[in-house]
C-alpha cells in the first residue's frame, strides 16, 4: 500500500515539470511572448518555403519588373532590388537562421561539455591546461575571433558556423566544469567509482547527465545569441552568400537604400531582433524555472 | 582464524594542503580473516572511512600513502595501477556508503545503474545480467525486484536503496564487502533489519566485512571481532566478546562507558574529556595521554606498541595487563 502512495506521488512529480512549465507560461505574459515567437519561428524554419506568398521569390528568383516596391498590400513587406517579395524572403529566411545556430550551439555544447565535465572531474594539471585554453579563446571578444576563423577559412555558411562553435565552446567547458566539480564529490560518483565503473562511464552517465540543466538554459539563450553573431558575419560578407535567404546577408544588402527604402534593411533586422529576444525570454523563464535559488 | 584475506600493515595517509601536512592514518594494522566481520570503531575523524577508502584505492587527491601496505590474499593493493585497480573495485572488493539516497545517480533507474556496475567487470548478454540484477535485488530482500529495477532513486526509502545498494556492491561477486556506516542514516528499526541482513547474507555468501561505524552497539550485534582506532591508530583489537568483557585500552573502556545503556537509566551519559589530536604525526607518545585518567609519563614519551595481551587480543597501552586477558 505504501508503495501505490509512492507510486502515485512521484508520478505527480514527475508531470510536475511540464505542468510548471505551462502554468508559468501562461502567467508571465513575456515567456508567453517568447514561447510564441520561437513557435512560430520554428514552424517557418519548418514549412517557410511552402507558406510564404511567393516561394521561389524567397529562395532567390527575381522579378526585376517590381523592383524597390515600398511595402503594399500585394508585398506586405515591399520588394528589394531584384523585385524579391521581402515577406517570403523573411520567411524563407527563418530556416537558415535556426538552422545555423542550432547547429552552433549543438557543436559548442559538443566540443565544450565533454571538455569542461573531464577537467572538472579529474581537477589538477589537466583541468589547469582545459581552462587556461578557454581564458585563451574567451580573451577575443567571441565576433572578431569568429571572423579572423572565417577569413582564415574563406566566407561561407559551413565555415561561419564552424567559426562560431570554435569561438563558443569555452563557455560551455566552464559550465560544465564548474557544476562537474561539485558533482565528483557527491557520493553516487564514489560509489560508481567503488563498483570500478570507469571514468569514461562515469563521466558520461553521472557528471554531463545532472549538469545538463544550467547547459540547457545557456543553450537556449545561446541560440538568439548566435543567430545574431551569424546575422553579424552575414552582414560583414563572411557568412551566408548570396542567393541564400539569410537575415543578416539581406540587412547588408539593403544598407545602401536605408533612407530612401528603408524596408530591405529593416525587416529583416527585426526578424533577427525578434527572434533573438524570444529566445532571451525563454532562456529567462528556465532559469526561473530551473534553478530553485532564483526567486520571481 | 584462519590466514587473513585482507591484511593491512602499518598503513600512514598524510593529507597534503596548502597548509601544510596532516597525518591521517599513523600506522594502522589489522586484519580481515575469511568469512569473518570485523568491526572498525571510532569516533568522528579517527580515520575509520579513510581506512576504508584506502583499501579501494579511493583516496581523495590530497591524501597520499606513505608507508605501510594493504595485502589481499597476498597481494599489495598500494600502487596497483588504475586499471588494475578499478577490476578490485567491485570485483573482489563491493563497498556499501553511509547515505543510501545519495548513493545513487538520481537521474537513472536502480537497474540502469545496476547494469553498469555489472558492466563494469563482466560482459554479459543483455538478459543473462538483468536476471543476475533481478536475483541479487530478491537475495537482499527486496520485494518485486522488477519494479525496483525500474524504480529511480527517489521513489524508493532509505531501507530500499540501501538494499539495493548492498545489492549492487555485491553483484560481482567480491570476497569482502566494505561497509561504510551503512546503517548511520536509517531508523533503528531498518538498522536492525539492515544488520540482520547484511550478517545473513555473509553467511549464505562467505563473504568477509570489514565493518565500519562510531556505534558500538551495531558493532556488538554484527562483529567477529573488533579493532578500537583512536587518532588515526589503533587502539585496541579484539574478538567482539572478549572487548566487551574485558576492554584492555583506557579509550575502548571510555567509549563503552560513554555509550548509553538502557539498563542503567543515569540521567549524564559518562563522557571522555578533552578532544582528539589534530595531527597525530607530531605526538611522540601515546596519542591518548591527554585524555587519560591514567597515564603515566611513560604515556607522554614514548608510543606504545600494539601487544598481544594474550589470545589474540591486542592494545596499544603501557598499562595494559597481560595476563589478565588470556583467563
């Protein structure tokens, strides 16, 4: 009978997360904002191309005749100097930003957990080396570092990315380090240890599993972070090429007009600004969520 | 008794800091026969849980072995390599911790950490080990094994976890099972079963204990025999029955008087005065002058040796009568 209470009870707390993850949603209108916003993101990184008014608009084709039109009814978002359908491209445009970042933030936390959990299990000369190359990479500010790899390189959205998961890694190996140094003294890594369950194991089953809660709300602040940084070296000329759709590479091109046809930059500088908030508020929301010290 | 399956002789452990080193162990000996728990008592920081950790090689990195040796069936664990350490951890040595809850990884089930530990030193089909798991979580008295198996750690109570526990150190099979305070953080009433258990399974198992806990009535109800450590030393060592009538060392004599009796309803529990050492490396003599109503100046000088007052019991104390024990 004890057991069906217990049974019972946890399988309440269990649901508990995602409950409270609701229930704190719908009350603050902001994480409501964001949760919406990256929805709707996600959906047009999914669908963009079948959804927007004028699709091969968006991937590229030009119609030279509606060139430069200010935003109407038939182009919401007014064309730019090829006569591209702004709106699709904006659209269109979701796919590659989401995309990119993604693929960052996943090859960051790749690169840098693994790292950063082993330095701080094993402390002592290794965890030394680990983190004096991190201070190494963290001492560039993380763009001009990205850049000088892109150029290195040569411009692309492969070598963008590439670039920006290099210059990002290291804070993931601090938090992952910081949150494995508390862990190898907790007393499941000592009785892993004593049962002579190896240190690749242990690491991979005990330290990166229950250290993945601060990572995973970095990551997703991260990803409005690095759309930004990929928007960034897009509008330098080191990321996306044209034709791509690529938020940062359209902000570029329309730098030119922004007195005159203030529409190519503008909307896709507000997708960029957009989504870069929406993951903030959801980053924000986690932390509230997750971390039981934070108080709101 | 026969020839001891763990023998550690002399063992010292300095703990290396930035200010400076500390002694942890100063020269412990004691021995673990086949089949035999043996019971180590002490009070806080004595160096009980060090000696425990040292057999496994689980040493903090501050904590460094300066002399002395830990033989398991005549075989030197001190400066075994890594690997070869890690195939004595759980293999021939399980160890049980003081605190089941946190024992276990609290984001996998009891039989995902389980089969690692399994994993750990045998390859086994996939079924072969979850009926091996299946049968360890039923010997260690566990009811519906098969919902423990897919229980995480804190669906379960203490009692639970700690069998499961003790489950999980002994699944390869080891010869001696460490037990760290097992019992300190369970209810009397699941200490009891705990106990009960843990001495059945020896029996049914033939595995030997090394025992360790600051409780002499656990120590009383579950040991062979005994061995008293003070300040990082050994104090006194004997069979369970013989310490208890006749404690030969001023501390062991302390500790019993200190414990409370339920026969003797005294309103002050009877204390030790004074405090341990803190670094025992840099007493000259016997590391319990201080606090003894007995010493002499004997005490101060020169450190007793650990004697054998007659049929196997042993004390460290100038004072201690030979003959009387052996009677």
């Amino acid at each position: 009978m004890a057991a069906e209470v217990l049974r019972s009870a946890t399988s309440v707390a269990r649901a508990g997360i995602l409950r409270r993850f609701r229930r704190a949603v719908l009350a603050d209108p902001l994480a409501l904002t964001g949760v919406t916003i990256i929805t709707l993101l996600v959906l047009l990184a999914v669908f963009g191309p079948w959804i927007a008014p004028y699709p091969a608009q968006g991937q590229g084709e030009s119609n030279v005749a509606a060139r430069m039109l200010p935003p109407s009814a038939t182009h919401l978002f007014g064309t730019d100097g090829l006569g591209r359908d702004m709106l699709s491209r904006v659209m269109v445009g979701a796919r590659p930003a989401l995309a990119v970042s993604v693929l960052v933030v996943l090859l960051a936390m790749l690169i840098g957990v693994p790292l950063g959990a082993l330095a701080g299990y094993r402390r002592g000369r290794l965890d030394a080396l680990i983190m004096r190359v991190t201070d190494l990479f963290l001492a560039f500010p993380p763009l001009l570092l990205a850049m000088a790899i892109v150029a290195a390189l040569g411009p692309g959205l492969d070598h963008a990315a590439l670039a920006l998961a290099i210059s990002w890694w290291p804070w993931y190996a601090r938090l992952a380090r910081g949150t494995a140094t508390s862990l190898r003294e907790r007393s499941f890594v000592e009785a892993a240890r004593s049962m002579g369950v190896s240190e690749v194991q242990i690491l991979r089953r005990h330290i990166i599993p229950n250290s993945i809660t601060p990572i995973l709300v970095q990551a997703t602040i991260d990803i409005g972070t690095v759309i930004l940084a990929a928007g960034s070296l897009a509008f330098l000329g080191l990321g996306a090429a044209p034709p791509t759709p690529d938020w940062g590479l359209m902000v570029a091109d329309g730098r030119t007009y922004i007195l005159d046809q203030w529409w190519l930059s503008a909307f896709p500088g507000l997708a960029i600004f957009v989504a870069v908030l929406a993951f903030n508020l959801v980053g924000d929301l986690l932390v509230d969520l997750l971390d039981p010290r934070s108080t709101r | 008794m026969s020839a001891p399956m763990l023998s550690v002789r002399d063992l010292a452990v300095s703990f290396v800091t930035p200010d400076g080193t500390t002694t942890g162990l100063d020269g412990v000996s004691l021995d673990v026969g086949e089949g035999e728990i043996v019971g180590l008592v002490g009070e806080t920081g004595c160096g009980k849980t060090i000696t425990g950790l040292s057999v496994l090689g689980l040493l903090p990195r501050t904590a460094r072995i300066t002399r002395g040796s830990i033989d398991l069936d005549g075989r030197n664990l001190v400066g075994l390599s890594e690997s070869d350490l890690r195939r004595v951890r759980g293999g021939d040595i399980g160890m049980v911790f003081q605190n089941p809850a946190s024992a276990f990884n609290p984001v996998f089930s009891i039989g995902a950490q389980m089969r690692m530990a399994l994993g750990a030193h045998e390859r086994l089909p996939h079924a072969e080990g979850s009926a091996r798991i299946r049968d360890m979580l039923a010997e260690v008295g566990l009811p519906e094994p098969d919902r423990v198996l897919r229980s995480y750690p804190h669906q379960l109570s203490g009692g639970m976890l700690q069998r499961a526990m003790i489950a999980s150190a002994l699944l390869c099979r080891p010869r001696l099972l460490i037990a760290d305070e097992p019992t300190t953080a369970l209810d009397v009433t699941i200490e009891a079963q705990i106990l009960r258990l843990i001495r059945g399974l020896q029996e049914s198992r033939g595995f030997s204990v090394l025992f360790i806990t600051h409780d002499l009535g656990v120590v009383r109800s579950v040991s062979d025999r005994v061995v008293v450590l003070y300040a990082g030393r050994v104090a006194e060592a004997a069979a369970t029955a013989a310490l208890f009538a006749q404690p030969s060392h001023p501390y062991t004599r302390g500790l019993i008087a200190a414990a409370p009796h339920p026969a003797a309803r005294r309103l002050a529990l009877a204390s030790i005065p004074g405090h341990v050492p803190a670094d025992v490396g840099i007493v000259a003599g016997c590391a319990f002058t201080d606090r003894c109503a007995m010493a002499i100046d004997r005490c101060a000088t020169e450190r007793p040796a650990l004697r054998d007052l007659g049929a196997g019991h042993l004390a460290a104390c100038h004072l201690a009568p030979t003959a009387g024990v052996g009677a």
